[in-house]
C-alpha cells in the first residue's frame, strides 16, 4: 500500500501470468464492446418495455374480458367505458402493482446473488464468456413468455420466466461485464472518463431504440412481435461476443470449487471495508451511498413510473410510452453524456456530480405535480442531469482501483444496483398502490427527498475531496521551500 492509502497493482498481482493484457497490444475487435454493449441493452428495452406494457393488458383482459382494448393502447384508461371505468382502472393498476411487488422479490433475489458471484468470476473466466449467461438466459426468458401469451396464461405464471432472466443477471450483469471490459482497455487517466461517457452513451442510445422500437412492433403487430425482434437482436449479439477479444488471462487454472462463491462476496465488497483501502474507505462508502440513491430511483422507478404515465390523465399509448423514455434516454444517456466531456475541463467531477442532483430533485419534485402530457415530458428535460452522478460515481471509484480488480469493483456495484433496483420497485410499487386512490404523485415527491439526501453526500464527498486536496498542495509547497538552499 502506497502512502495515499491506494493499493498499488504490485502488490495485487502474486505473478506474471496474472498481468492485464495491455491496450496497446490488444486487438481492434476490442473496441466491438459498443456494439455489444448497444445491442445487449436494445434487446433488453425491447423486451421489458414489451412485458412491462403487457401485464396491464393481461389483467384487463383477466378481469373484463367483455372490454375490448388495442394492445397498443393503455389498458388501463381502456377499461373507462361506463360509470365505473375510473374504478376499473384503478383496479386494474393496483392488480399490477401488486405484482410488481411479487416479482421483485422473486427475480430480484437470484438476480442479485448471480451479480454478486458473475462480477469477480469475470476476473477469474474472461469477460466474453461471462457476457454469454445474461444474453442466453433472456433468450430463454422471452422463449417462456412467448409460450405464456401465446396461450393467454394469467400473470402469476410470468413468475417462471422471471426467476430464470433473474438467475442470468438480467441487464445489470451486462451493463458490469462491458463496463469492467472498457475499463481494462483503457488507462486510469481521463481515457477511461470519456470511455466511461461512451459506454453510457451506448447503453443509453440502447435504451432509447429499445423503448421505440417496442411501442412501434406492440402497435403494428403486437407484443409477441416484439419479443421475437429483441430474440432477434439477442442473436446478432451473441456473435459479435464471439468476435471480441479476451483481455484477461485466468489468474490460475484450479478447478472452480464452492470457497471461491465466498471469496466472490468478499472481493466485491473488500472496498468497503478492508483494511488495504483505509485510506479510501470513507470516500468509497460516500461515493456507494451516492450511486445507491441514484439507482433506487433511476431504474427502480421504471415499472411503477409506466403505470403512472398510462393512465388518467396521461393515457400514454404503447408508442407514446416509447417516446417518454427515449426523451429521457437522449437528455440523460446522451445530452448529459456529452456534456460531461465539457464539464471535465474546468470542474471535478464531484461537481459533476452535485449539478446532477439538483437537476433530479427539481424534475422529480415537478413529475409528481404533473397534470399534462406536456409538463410530463417536460420533466424528462429537467431532468437531464438525473445519472451524472451515477457516471461520475463510477469513474471516481474506477480511478482509485488497479485494473486487475476493475471486475470486482463493478460486480459488487452491479450488486448493488441490482438491490437497488429491486427494493426500489418493492418500494414504490406498494406505495403506489397504497397511495392510488388520494394522489399518485407520492412516490416521486419520495424520489424527490432521496435525490436530497444524495445532494447533501455529494457535497460532502466535495469538501472533503478539496480540503484533501489543499492539504496535499500546503504539504508539497512546505517541502519545496524546506529543500530551498539558505544562504
């Protein structure tokens, strides 16, 4: 351990065969890892923006099923066809709601242990075979689901398929898998700042497609068209994974035994309190509770948030649904992203990070009031700086870590992520149903409060960054001017 409390990659690696391939020795195909990247999280919009549209038309066909509805329209503003169609939807709503609830418990579980075991795994196998098991296992999930609709099965059996993309890492383990790659391809300098802002930008533009395109195939052809596209795309990526090069070499060639699940948990989470990173521990503890805040709200809010947009008195349809979020996908994954470039050359990223927090309370706080379509697409503008500190949270933490222990870092933060994720859902799911019948907008008045308290942090982790870093000058310009020769 070096004098700023940092662990040096020496002391890291036991031996030669454990060094990182260099970036300047490894192949083009290297840079594929956008495309993959891309295309990982397309096929995974398309798929969720499908199944999470359909499990209101499901129940709306369940409950009344003498009410007919467009799969492309809401099902929920659908079933207002008499006196008690604001009831009906309403019920409807809380139907789902509730199990949102079940199935982020049940795919949240596997989900979260398989992130947790696949981060430091990646180190141990290579990232392009560990990058197989989420693609593969959403291939089997959306097989499953296919079958389901196809046969008009009611939402309790959707649980099988979920459990299944749960135990394969679903996006998250993507998202970990390209982002350690890139990492490992790149220096601990502003090089893997700005690959950092490309990933984000590809998953982002991802996303965005991914959203569209669903809300497109859903009204033309129906969800099960859908599916079969992002089967599709899930296909095309699996070849290109095939293409790219691996960039690590195994750290030993032991046979993969049950201890080494443990060890698994344990070098994911070693930031947060080993003793190695004293130095480091209280910013890396900082810097997680920051990037916890932000995924509860950034992906947690998505199941509950589609709910609230399709019905009164929105009625967003199935295309419109695709537009909201691809809005934000260009303010947040690609407007934001692009900005950070700018932003790099005159602040810190901590203040990155602080302009980020502000921009997601005020949108938050506005989403909650929203009364129009107009204002709720109006939040998504607001909102443009909502993951600023999600990115710079991951950068400051990826700079602090050598390279051979990129994967273990961003597997426990996929780990966390995931949590978050689902508790977020559990969370805001049976809120909303709570909250349904006097004013939807509670949850995102509670989202508002967390993007606070994750301003007040960032803050912090800023003073203390500074002061850190004036201490370190003071230091500096005493030994100079001690070596000074008197006269």
């Amino acid at each position: 351990m070096n004098s700023n409390g940092k662990v040096s990659a020496k002391e890291e690696i036991g031996s030669p065969s454990d060094d990182i391939v260099s970036p300047k020795n490894t192949s083009k195909r290297k840079y594929l890892i956008g495309p993959v990247t891309f295309l990982g999280l397309l096929g995974y919009a398309t798929y969720a923006s499908t199944i999470f549209l359909y499990y209101p038309y499901n129940v709306g066909k369940a409950l009344f099923p003498n009410i007919s509805v467009a799969s492309e329209n809401s099902a929920v503003c659908g079933s207002n066809t008499n006196g008690t169609g604001v009831e009906n939807g309403q019920l409807i709503q809380s139907d789902v709601a509730t199990f949102l609830v079940y199935s982020a418990v049940l795919e949240g579980i596997p989900c979260i242990l398989s992130n947790l075991v696949y981060g430091s795994s990646s180190d141990r196998f290579g990232i392009k075979k560990m990058l197989l098991i989420p693609i593969i296992g959403l291939m089997l999930t959306e097989g499953l689901i296919l079958v389901f609709m196809h046969y008009q099965f009611t939402l309790l059996y959707f649980l099988i398929p979920l459990v299944i993309n749960g135990f394969g890492g679903e996006a998250f383990a993507i998202i970990q898998f390209t982002l350690s790659y890139a990492s490992k391809i790149t220096n601990t300098n502003k090089e893997r700042t700005i690959a950092m802002a490309i990933m984000e930008i590809c998953i982002g533009m991802g996303l965005l497609l991914g959203s569209i395109t669903a809300g497109y195939i859903i009204r033309l052809s129906g969800f099960m068209w859908s599916l079969i596209t992002s089967l599709l795309i899930n296909i095309v990526n699996i070849v290109l994974i095939f293409s790219l090069p691996e960039n690590t070499e195994k750290r030993n060639n032991e046979p993969w035994r049950v201890i080494h699940v443990f060890n698994s948990f344990k070098d994911s989470l070693q930031f947060y309190y080993s003793k190695k990173y004293a130095g480091l521990r209280l910013k890396f503890i900082l810097c997680i509770s920051i990037f916890i805040i932000g995924c509860v709200v950034l992906i947690g809010r998505n199941n509950t948030e589609i709910l609230y947009t399709i019905s009164p008195p929105f009625c967003l349809n199935s295309i419109q649904v695709g537009w909201f979020h691809a809005t934000r996908g260009v303010m947040q994954h690609g407007i934001a992203m692009i900005l950070i470039r700018l932003f790099m050359m005159c602040m810190r990223a901590e203040s990155i990070a602080m302009i980020g927090a502000v921009s997601g309370t005020i949108s938050l706080i506005v989403e909650g009031f929203a009364n129009s379509t107009v204002v709720l697409f109006l939040t998504q503008v607001i909102g443009f700086g909502t993951s600023l500190g999600v990115v710079m949270v991951r950068v400051i933490m990826s700079r602090e870590i050598p390279a051979e222990n990129q994967g273990a870092l961003f597997g426990g933060m996929s780990a966390f992520q995931t949590a978050c994720t689902f508790f977020g859902s559990l969370i805001f799911s049976t809120m909303y149903r709570s909250t349904l019948y006097f004013f939807k907008g509670t949850i995102f008045l509670l989202m508002a409060g967390m993007f606070f308290i994750s301003l007040v942090l960032t803050i912090f982790l800023f003073i203390r960054e500074k002061s850190k870093a004036r201490t370190y000058k003071l230091r500096q310009s005493t030994a100079h001017s001690e070596m000074k020769p008197k006269f």
